[in-house]
C-alpha cells in the first residue's frame, strides 16, 4: 500500500524590481483523454533563468488562479504525478499590453513507463461466491497448507469428513468429488481424499445445485477439489515435510512428503509434482440386533437376540504419487494440455470382531504390492477474441490394478481379491455469446466404465470342512449425455439461466461362481448358503433420462443478493463400478470372514432421483459476510438397506427402491 500526500502551496512574490506586482495568470488543466479536470495540479511561474516566481495548485475543477505578479517575461510549467510535465513560454505581463492572461485549456498526457516486468500477485479473499457455487481459496489460508484434503474439507461451511474418511455435504455422504473437474480417483473409492496432499490444493468448489452442464451424479451436490498449477513465468517450486502425532499414531507413523514445481516459458509450461503419505487409522464401534415378534393385533411375543459384537479396525495406509504436465501455446487463443499421472496406495491391517455370543474372528488385511493406478489426460483449449466465446475439448483414461488379500491368521484361511478398473472420460463443449447479455453453451459427456473382478475364497469350520471358490464380476456401464445451457441478462439487477441434459446409459452386469469343493452347509452356515442359492447371470438395462433445470439471480445492490435453483440429481448404484458404491449391485459379499453380517447387493437397483429446490441469501455484514439457504429436495426411487430375512441367525443388509421421500433443511454462516 502506498500513500501519496499532496500538499497545495501558494509562493508569494516579492517585490523584486519594486514595481507593483497586480498582474495575473489563470487557466484549467485537463486529462488528454478524458478531458477530466485534474486536482492538485502543480501550477509554477518561472522567471527567465528557471527560478520560481511563484505558484500555486489547481481546483477541483481544475482552474488555477495565480495573482500579485510583477510585469515581466514569464514560463509557466504545469505538472502533476504520472502525467508528462508541460512548460508555455513567452508569457509577457505588463501595464500596457495584458495584465491578466488567460492561458486557456492545458492538457496533460499520462506518462507511459517502460520496465522489464511487473509481477501483481493479488491476494483473494479466502471464501468467494458466484451464482452457482461458493469457493474456499485454501492457498490463501496459511492454516490450511499441512496434512491432506480431508484437513480442507473439514473447513469448509457445509462439508463434513468423519473419522472414517466419509466425505459429507450438508449431512448426505451421496455427493460428487471432483479433482480438477474430474472424477476423483485418488483412493480406494470416490470420495477417498486423504492421498491428497493439502499443500497441493489451490482452491475447493461446493456446487450444491449444479446445473445442466453438470454430470447429475451425486444427490448432494459437486465439491470440486482445483489442484495448483505453475502460472509464473521462469522456475518455481517448493517441497514440505509434515508429520502429525495423536493417540493411534506418532510421527514416525503418520508422515509425508510433497515436491512441486513449474517451469515457464513464453510458449511452454512444464509442472510437476510428488507426494509420499503415511497414515494411520483406527475405527471402533459395536453392533448389536435383536428380532422381536408380534402377533396381529401388535402385541409383542418373544425377543430373539440375533448377535452383538464389538469391533475394533486398525490399519496403516501407504500412498506416493507422481505427476507430470505440460501446457502448450500455439498461440494467445489455443492452448494444448497434457497430463499424466502414476499413483500407488497401499493398506494394511488388522480387522478384530469381538462376539459376545460366539467365537471372536481375527483377519489381517494386506494390499498386493504391484498395486497402482496411472491416468492420462489431454485437453484442447480454444479462446476467441470475445471472452465469452469458448470451445473445450478433453479426454482422460484411467487403468488401475487392485489386489488385495484377506487371511483368518488363526485357521490358515485366505481369500484373494483382484480387481482391474477402466475408465474413459470424453467431454466436449462449446459457448458461444448471442449478443452482450445472452450467452449459450452445449456439449457431449461420456463416462465409460469397464471393471472386472475376481474373488478366490477359502473358508474352514472347527471340522476341518472346506469350502473353496472363484467368483467373478463384470460391471460395464456407459453413458452418453448432450446438454445445453442458456444465460441471459434480463436487466442490471436480473439473470436467468435455464439448462437442459439428455442421458443415454447402458449397463452389462455379468456374475459367475464356480465352486471347487462344497461344504455342509451346517459348518459353514452363512457364506455357502447365499452362494448355493445364487445362479450365474447376466444383468443388461437400457434407459434414458432427462434432467431439466433452472436458475435465476436477483441482484439486489451490487453486494447483495437472492439465487433461486431448481435441478435434477441422481444417485447411480454401483457408482464406477469400483470402491465402497459397488457393494450395492455386487450379488455376492466380499466380506466372507463375517459369521452374522453380511452386505449383498441387488444387481436390479434401479437410479434414485431427487427434484431439488433452493432459494438462496448473501449479504454482507459488519465484519464479515452472511449466508442463508432454504433447500426441499422431493426424492424418487430412494436406495435403503433392508434386511433380507431368508438367512436365519443372520443379519444379512442388501439394498431396494423405497417408493418416495423427502429432505429439507435451513442453512445460516457467516465469516
């Protein structure tokens, strides 16, 4: 910050030659461009050899008028910061020709510096909002620059991360995790964000009514998660080192490493990065069912207690990855990107259920150590001369191999769990301005999935049965989706935006389970029961969906103001086909070692949809800035565990369409 401070003065002259000194000098000084007056303009009267006669400073309507001058030869030189001086000679006083002269108008031009480069690195605030979105700068929080993106979240108004990991916006874990506007694929599942390291977070976007142009997944909302990117010309660069110590964990457990860096010249624009991560995590909780009986006027009978038991999780989760990019300037309007990304994460840990009714089970859990995950990606990036004009395309492929292995330490039993996962992602889009305040936008997305799975089982009772096993999953889901967007400026104080997404899906659910050795069902009551009672099959559904969706802005002054959104969202089962989200459509558990709880999934889920309406309040405050929401989302097809209750003696969960449903809620922060 810089302060100038002007100070006017006015010289009187003396009466050097003792002549009367009656005469005067007038006029106005003005910008060359604008012909705006200028204030505070310095005003001199210089004699022949350059002294100052006298002087004074112009008005606020730029008019200077300078008296008690003697009769003379006179210059008079004009100045003013960051304005070229300008000097008027052969200005002649006297008695007999003009006493009082009128120089007229005088304008001043800016001055125009020169240097090598300017650099303005402008500080944003750390919390922004925009129409349709509310943003987090994490990089211009200093106490968010350690420990992962779950660390970010957790400051950010309206998203919570449990002790689990789980990612929640506005209390519902369904939400949609970008990074860098693409599916977050920096975990175990979609929204596994603790391998991302905070120092590499530029900023964080929370869409809670997304429009059109949005894919519809996630019932919550969009939280985008923008990684840093070298912008400044020459070499950049930083490393840190963290550690972190609590009661599971020291710093010799929970630790990590981040290296980034850019290189930038006129035309090219190389990054990098690389991450190491050490974690610990430590869950705990119990769980206990009971059944209870009724007869049919609703009088309770009997009360069978189904199993308790307590559970203690304990893992340490290694994870390293590496990036790098390039961005290519074939000219001010065209710019070519391209990104590739090599990822490892690795877990290992202990499982131990503590049954209060029947023998405690132990299992070790250990990742395959060829385990990883590489992506690339390439964007297209077109600009025109009018901003508002802009063709993008980008495509990125995702191969990742999980292998994982399950062992009862205590029987020798072992379960080996394969896992290969591919994705491509096609998106194409084009906005075009219709005149100054009406802009269009229209585009293609393709999400194309292709997973499979494989599960190699062994389970072993007290007598020494075995019951050995493959099982096999595909999940392949394709969807092609057109949409488009119009936004118009009604007025300087009203905007709407109405949006429109056509949706093509087609999925292929393939299951297969070949038994190498049976077993009595008696011994090994549970697993082999819901196994003998699967038959191979093939899933294949066909569907389009429209999303419509409209928002409008009432501006009330230029700081406060009123969104109203009304959208469309979906929750998809299956998710990806990989993480956590598959277990709702996989006919089959993956967890073989539970004696009593098991989750199976329902390969005919259909989508849950939610109609989604906000009205929304921002206005600044003293100190600060407000915000309120009123949100009522009417939902469709909603996704509900239920028990299945053809295994008895056992809690088995799966998933089914609930008819209907509804959420609402009221929003207030403020910062």
């Amino acid at each position: 910050l810089s302060v100038s401070i002007l100070t006017a003065q006015k010289w009187q002259g003396g009466a050097r030659g003792g002549r009367p000194a009656v005469c005067e000098v007038s006029g106005i000084v003005v910008d060359s461009i604008s012909g705006k007056p200028i204030e505070y303009a310095s005003v001199s009267v210089l004699q022949k050899d350059g002294d100052i006669e006298t002087g004074g400073v112009t008005g606020s309507d730029g008019k200077f008028q300078i008296g008690e001058i003697e009769p003379g030869k006179y210059s008079i030189k004009i100045e003013f910061m960051g304005y070229e001086s300008q000097t008027l000679s052969d200005i002649e006083l006297s008695f007999r020709g003009t006493i009082k002269k009128d120089v007229g108008e005088i304008k001043l031009s800016l001055v125009l510096l020169e240097m090598e480069a300017v650099n303005v690195v402008d500080d944003r605030p750390v919390f922004e909002f925009e129409t349709d979105k509310m943003i987090y700068n994490t990089s211009d929080d200093i106490i968010s620059d350690s420990g992962t993106a779950e660390d970010v979240l957790n400051k950010v108004p309206m998203v919570t991360v449990d002790q689990d990991g789980e990612v929640a916006l506005r209390g519902n874990s369904n939400v949609k995790i970008l990074v860098n506007g693409r599916p977050n694929r920096t975990g175990a599942g979609q929204n596994d964000v603790d391998n991302i390291p905070a120092s590499l977070i530029d900023k964080v976007e929370v869409i809670t009514s997304p429009s059109a142009k949005y894919d519809p997944d996630g019932m919550a909302g969009i939280i985008n998660i923008v990684m840093k990117k070298g912008k400044y010309e020459g070499l950049n660069g930083s490393i840190r080192v963290n550690g972190k110590n609590n009661n599971y964990g020291d710093m010799g457990d929970m630790n990590g490493f981040t290296a980034y860096g850019n290189y930038k010249t006129e035309k090219w624009n190389f990054y990098t990065s690389y991450n190491l991560n050490n974690r610990v995590r430590n869950t705990f909780g119990h769980r206990d069912v009971e059944v209870r009986y009724f007869d049919i006027e609703g009088t309770p009978q009997d009360t069978v207690p189904l199993y308790s038991f307590l559970f203690n999780n304990e893992s340490d989760r290694f994870g390293q990855s590496i990036k790098l990019g390039s961005d290519y300037s074939i000219n001010e309007n065209l710019i070519l990107t391209g990104e590739v990304n090599y990822k490892v994460h690795l877990r290992q840990g202990i499982k131990n259920q503590d049954n209060l009714r029947d023998a405690d089970i132990l299992t070790l859990e250990k990742d395959g150590d060829d385990n990883y995950d590489v992506e690339g990606y390439f964007e297209i990036e077109k600009t025109f001369d009018n901003p508002d004009r802009e063709f993008n395309f980008s495509t990125n492929y995702d191969f990742a191999v999980d292998d994982e292995i399950e062992i009862l330490p205590l029987i020798g039993d072992s379960t080996i769990l394969n896992e290969n996962m591919n994705g491509l992602d096609i998106d194409v889009s084009y906005k075009h301005p219709l005149n100054q305040d009406t802009k269009i936008e229209f585009g293609y997305d393709g999400r194309l999935n292709n997973n499979t799975e494989t599960m190699d089982f062994q389970l072993t009772d007290s007598n020494n049965n075995t019951f050995l096993g493959v099982n096999n999953f595909r999940y392949k889901r394709d969807i092609h989706s057109f949409f488009i967007e119009y936004n118009q400026k009604l007025s300087e104080s009203f905007s709407i935006k109405p949006s429109v997404r056509y949706e093509y899906i087609r999925k292929n659910i393939k299951f297969k389970s070949d038994i190498m050795e049976e077993a009595d069902t008696e011994s090994i009551p549970l697993y082999a029961e819901i196994l003998n009672s699967l038959q191979d099959s093939v899933y294949i559904d066909n569907y389009t969906t429209l999303y419509p969706d409209l928002h409008f802005t009432y501006n009330i002054n230029e700081k406060q103001s009123i969104q109203f959104g009304l959208s469309k969202r979906a929750n998809r089962p299956g998710s990806g086909g990989h993480g956590p989200g598959t277990r709702q459509i996989r006919p089959y558990p993956r967890d073989v070692y539970s004696q009593n709880f098991l989750f199976l999934g329902n390969p005919f889920l259909k989508p849950e949809y939610s109609t989604q309406y906000e009205v929304s309040f921002k206005s600044p405050i003293p100190m600060g800035f407000a915000y309120a929401n009123l949100y009522y989302h009417q939902l469709e097809n909603v996704i509900e565990w239920y028990n299945d209750n053809r295994y008895e003696n056992s809690n088995v969960l799966t998933f089914k369409n609930a008819d209907s449903g509804e959420n609402m809620g009221v929003e207030f922060f403020f910062m």
